[in-house]
C-alpha cells in the first residue's frame, strides 16, 4: 500500500543510468511503417479464441477499480463509458475472418475508454506467431521534437536521439529539420500545429486532462512503442512540417527499429520503463553548456531525481524533482539529501519554489515525506478506497489485519477491518460495489525512514511562500504530492507546458492521485495465466483511489481521479524545464513574482489557500488566515487554517480534530493499541464527522479511567482503614492485658 508504482512514458529506452548505454541496441527494421503495420494486419492465426480472451480480460477488470464508477460519471474532458459491456458487445463482431492485430487494437481503444494512464495492458507474443511477435520488441522514431516559444510560435528541431544513436542515414530529412530548427511552422499535416498536438493526443493518449495529453504528446511523438500505441497503416503515412518562411514543405518518415531481444527492456512493462526513460532521454538531450551557464546545486541524490540550491543573489530556495521514484539502494542516499535539503533551507526566511518536470510518480511514503518537508505546517492524511471483492480479500488481509507499524491498524480478522473500515453510503449514487476507506497513516513511522529526522517546529513556511510548478502532466504519487497541497491550501500551484491557449482555470494540475496494484496481485486472479498464454499481459491496474482530506465520507465523494484541481498562475513557457541558467532564472524570477504578488492579491477561484494572520486564530492549538475574496483580493474574513502537533485539520467541519493515531503512538492512560483502536473505530466515519463526539467518547474514557482510579482508591483507602482499626483493637488488647497483670 505504501506505493504508487509508477506509469509508463512511452518514449524509448529503458535504461536509467549513462554508464549503461552499450548493452542497448537498436536493429533497423522498416521505413515503410505502412507496409510493416499491414504485415502485422495480414497475419491469421486460425486457433486462437478471441472470445476467450475477452473473457479473461473482464476478469482482470472485474478488480479495476473504477470499473463501476465509469459508468456513472463523466465531465468536459470524457464521457461515460461500460467497458464490461463494451467488451462483451465486440464478442458480436468476431468471426473466422477477426485478424490479431486488428483484434488487439480494438481491445486498447476499448480499454483506452477510461481514460486512465495507470492501465498497462499491451501484448507480449504468442508462441509460434514469429512475424507478429515483432510487435513487443518495435519502437518508432521520428527525426523531431516539438518545442513553443513564450510567443506561442511552433518550432521543430532535431530529435538528438537519432544523432546519438547514428541513425541520421534513415531520415533523410534530418539535415533539413537542422538548418530550419529556427524557423516558425506554420502547418503540421496540414493541421495548425496546436491542433495536430491535440488532435493525436485526443485519440492515442488516455489521460483525462488536455494540458496533460498536450504535454505528453510532445514527450512521446520522437519516439514510443508500438505496442502501446498500435496505430493503423493509414495513420502512419508521412508527416509533413510547412514553414510560414516561404512555405517551405519538408517531409519527414517514420523509422521502426528493433530492439534487441537479449535487453531485458524487451519485457518490461510500464512499471519498469517510466522514470528510465524520461531520465535516459533527459541525459541524451542536454545541450552542452559553458560552465558558466550550469546551474549550481547545493545537494542532488545519486539518481538526479532531487536536487535543491539557495540562490542568495534571488533569495530564494528551489527544489528541482523529475520522479517520487528511488532505486531500493539508493533509499539512503535520498535520505541523506531531503534532510540536507531541508537543513538548508531553514538557514534563510527566503521563499521556497519547488520545479516538478515529467514527474511520472513513483513511491506514495517519499511523497507524504516531501509534502510534509516542503510544507512543514501540513498535517493532513490522505484517504483511499479498496473495493471489497474475493480477489481483494487476502490482499487486504495481508495489509490490515494484525499490527502493521506503518500503517498503525490492528484487526484481529478480516471481518472486523470490514466492519470498522466499510462504506455504509454508495458513491455518486448509483455505485453498486462495496469499497472500505482506508486512511494512510504517518510513514515517518517506517523503519526506513524513522532516520530522517526532521525538526517540524522550526521555521514556518507561510503557504503564499511557497510555490509549486507543475506541467499538469504531474502523475500518480507526485498528483498525490500537489492535490494534497491545494486541498490544504499549502502552497501557491502555478502551470506551465501544456496547452498554450489554456487558461489557469482549464488546467489540471496534476493526474490520477490513485495507487495501483501490479502483476504480484493480478497474476493471483482466475484465468490471468491464460490471458498470457493468448499474448497479453495486464502489468497493473488502477486500486486504491485518493479522496479530498475529510473526515466525512458519508456525503457522495468523488474519488480526486475524477476531479479537476487549476492551478492558481499559468506561466507563460511551454516546453519541459531544462537544466540551463537562462530557464532556470525564468523560473526563479516568475516564483518571486508571484510571491510578491500574492501579498495583496490572490486566486478568486481557490478558497483553500490563506493569508496567516494571528487575528484569525481560533484557539490554542488552530490558527486561520484570511479568505482571498470574490475579486481577488485578500478579504478580511477569518477561517480556521491549520492545527499543532496532535491535531488533523478536517476540511468538511473546518475545524482541529485530536488525531487518534497520536494517542495510539504515545500511548496515553496505558490502553493498548488495539483497546484505542477498538474505541475509535467502532463508529469511525461518524466519529470522525463530529467534533463533538470526539469529546465525548475522550470524557467518556477519561471519566472511566477516573472512576477506576478512585474505586481503587477508595478500596485501598478502606483496607487500609481496616487494617488500621485491628492494629489499634490488637493495641487496646494488649494494653488491657498488661494492665490485668
């Protein structure tokens, strides 16, 4: 649980580290993509039982977990969608005459229909079906990358992949995409440039957002995997560049290559491939740089994932991070770096600007770490669902039931966590699945992680000091790092890349806060065995979905999948961050500015974010701020904001809880883990609805607790009265006696 592994970016290679580049190699296999893609359409394979592979794949899905949800909830991004039915009705149109890959690219679009990037279905060959086989191990690249300038004006320059892997002699076109990489482009296909970008995003991309596919379209057009996105042979005719400069027409092939089948890049799947790619094609893109124009870091991690530097001249702190995702061996060495990172930054008062570039997740406890680091008044815990199904039991039996330390949860069976941690109410309405609720506890309490130690009381970090920049294509655990800063109301979110003509209301600041479960889990369901053995493979699926941070889940809550959440400041650069000093100082000088900005004037859409004033605390241990008003102003209305130590801030009441858990970890009046828990959780939603309730049941056990303490010392008391009335009858006794002598 304590994972969002990550998604896959279809670009190209799947190697992470430089040092590592000679053991990948790349075959030429066809210029003519047409005419490849229709020897894979050509292939029959007279055995094979379609209809039985159908099946399996709704038993997969049958463990998705939006399945239900889709069919009841759509917005302005996409539509409602059954995919059980879809996939039933495609039965209809298999017959004798149904070719594979045709097949197989009916089954991506059926499946694409949710929307949902965290999917890695795709397929991985059948025993026998040599020439279609192919189709795991092929990569297409095209000779350009797409780049906007501050002007919203297209260029296409060289995609410095082909130049790396001398490949320059398969695209005859690339001397010219050099000589011309200055001029503007006027049509893509015939197509405004936007809209090309739009257009193949809207029909190749799954992601729920524009700016997202607007973003991720540029990252993959250079090169992607065939497999995930099996194109038909008409859309792979030649893609044509006119330059407004004379229209000037140049047109550019696509080039498929083979990857050798000895990599073990072969066989991985989104999981594996994600963080490795982007930062491979990060490493072979840089433009090499004076030492003058390098950026200076303070503190990088081993993988480059993490880096930060205080800029005195600015006065400012930055945080640059491009993955939440970290090799096992290298957990110490991150370690090492948040904790230098942080240190440093509490030498200074300066504002902190944190950069996110193509984050395609990763680890769910470096996020809550990160979160907690960058903001360190945050003191919220997220929510998560889990459907209750039989496949889904053991799993959650091996996760919640005994003491789990980071998760603090003890149950003694399955059926008391059913019982504590079940959704009596239905979501959106017509929901037909049960699900528990799950809430994520403190993993500052891991073993790994209880060495980072980190002093929370030091300086505070307003929330209008700190500025997050995210390209909307922020994914997975890092959507779960930016949706929980702005449903607190942690930090300033400010867009960039994406689509040009997109507004900040229109832009999505992250995508699929959901945590996935992989092929450890899935290869445990019926049939799942089969379904590889007919060529495809599900790597992972979308489990355990994020809600906004209440106590309440007795409302109808939309899982945050489904929700937008704009970014408060579009800024105006349109490509990926890259590691330059001229970017970088765009970068720096737009979070000043809007630092300043954010003193008097704010977000009229964004009700979360506050101005901390100590007028508006409500009491000891809750602190408020002013509301930004209907014009974008500071109003002078107060709101609760935030909570000490101890507390949780509940979004539904607006106001402190006391945080079960710490009474649990600090174990007050002696009670075990499992007695608090047992009182806490035996009415947990409606518990954590009501403030008062919370006083109550914390009197009602302190009051017991009391009343033992005084029956015991009443009973005490009157033992000692007793035996102190003996000793003196003994006494009297002997007296008389002595007397009688």
């Amino acid at each position: 649980m304590n994972k969002f592994l990550i998604f896959q970016i279809q670009i190209i290679l799947t190697l992470f580290k430089i040092n590592l580049l000679q053991k990948i190699k790349f075959k030429y296999l066809e210029s003519n993509i047409p005419h490849l893609i229709s020897e894979y359409y050509n292939v029959i394979l007279p055995n094979y039982n379609f209809i039985d592979t159908i099946d399996y794949i709704k038993e997969i899905f049958s463990q998705y977990a939006f399945i239900d949800i889709l069919k009841y909830h759509q917005n302005k991004n996409f539509n409602k969608t059954d995919i059980m039915k879809k996939l039933e009705d495609y039965k209809k149109e298999i017959n004798n005459q149904t070719k594979f890959y045709d097949f197989y690219r009916n089954i991506i679009k059926i499946i694409g229909t949710a929307h949902d990037q965290h999917i890695d279905i795709s397929f991985t060959g059948i025993d026998g079906a040599q020439k279609l086989n192919e189709l795991k191990d092929v990569f297409i690249m095209l000779p350009i990358k797409i780049e906007i300038d501050e002007n919203k004006k297209t260029k296409i320059v060289p995609n410095t992949v082909i130049e790396y892997y001398q490949f320059e002699n398969y695209f005859p076109s690339y001397e010219k995409i050099k000589n011309n990489s200055e001029k503007i482009v006027d049509k893509i296909n015939g197509k405004d440039p936007f809209d090309f970008i739009r257009d193949f995003g809207k029909e190749f991309l799954t992601f729920k957002n524009k700016n997202a596919k607007f973003t991720y379209t540029k990252i993959l057009l250079p090169i992607f995997r065939l497999k995930y996105i099996p194109m038909s042979p008409e859309e792979f005719n030649n893609f044509t560049i006119t330059y407004k400069e004379g229209n000037e027409e140049i047109t550019v092939n696509y080039v498929a290559f083979l990857i050798e089948t000895n990599n073990n890049v072969s066989n991985e799947n989104k999981i594996e491939t994600t963080v490795k790619n982007i930062k491979f094609y990060r490493e072979i893109s840089k433009k090499k740089l004076k030492e003058e124009d390098e950026i200076k870091w303070n503190y990088s991690n081993i993988e480059g994932s993490l880096k930060c530097k205080v800029d005195h001249n600015k006065e400012a702190n930055i945080y640059y991070q491009n993955s939440f995702y970290i090799e096992d061996n290298n957990i110490n060495d991150l370690i090492k770096i948040l904790k230098s990172c942080y240190d440093l930054f509490q030498e200074n008062d300066y504002p902190i600007f944190v950069i996110e570039d193509t984050n395609g997740g990763g680890y769910l406890f470096y996020s809550e770490i990160f979160t907690r680091i960058v903001q360190n008044i945050y003191n919220q815990k997220n929510y998560f669902s889990i459907m209750i199904t039989n496949s889904t039991k053991k799993l959650n039996e091996n996760e919640f039931v005994g003491f789990n330390n980071e998760l603090g949860y003890y149950y003694d069976n399955y059926e008391q966590y059913l019982k504590y941690n079940k959704i009596n109410e239905t979501f959106l309405g017509e929901i037909n699945i049960e699900r528990t609720i799950q809430r994520e506890l403190d993993v500052l309490n891991t073993e790994d992680i209880k060495r980072l130690i980190i002093n929370y009381s030091k300086k505070l970090r307003k929330p209008t000091d700190i500025v997050v920049f995210t390209d909307g294509f922020s994914f997975s655990a890092t959507s779960l790092f930016i949706k929980s800063l702005q449903n607190f109301g942690g930090a300033i979110i400010v867009g960039y890349n994406g689509d040009p003509e997109s507004e900040a209301i229109d832009f999505d600041a992250s995508q699929s806060p959901t945590f996935i479960q992989g092929q450890d889990f899935l290869k445990n369901i019926n049939n799942y065995d089969k379904l590889v053995k007919n060529g495809f493979t599900v790597g992972q699926i979308s489990y355990g979905p994020s809600y906004k941070n209440s106590y309440n889940y007795n409302i109808k809550s939309i899982p945050q999948e489904f929700e937008e959440f704009p970014v408060d400041e579009r800024m105006k650069f349109y490509n990926s961050f890259e590691e330059t000093l001229d970017i970088y100082n765009k970068f720096v000088q737009k979070g000043l500015d809007i630092v300043d900005k954010y003193i008097t004037n704010c977000n009229k859409y964004n009700k979360n974010l506050k101005l901390l004033n100590e007028t508006c605390n409500v009491n000891a241990y809750t602190y408020g701020g002013f509301v930004c008003d209907d014009k974008g102003n500071w109003s002078s209305e107060c709101q609760p904001f935030y909570c000490d130590a101890g507390y949780y801030f509940d979004n539904y009441t607006k106001s402190c809880l006391l945080d079960p858990i710490n009474i649990t970890y600090e174990n007050i009046i002696n009670l075990t883990i499992y007695q608090i828990n047992e009182i806490i959780l035996n009415d947990q939603i409606d518990y954590f609805k009501d403030k008062k309730n919370l006083y109550k049941y914390l009197f009602i056990i302190i009051s017991l607790i009391l009343i033992i303490i005084i029956v015991i010392l009443v009973i005490k008391i009157y033992k000692l009265k007793k035996k102190r009335d003996k000793q003196i009858k003994n006494l009297s006794l002997i007296y008389t006696e002595s007397i009688k002598i």
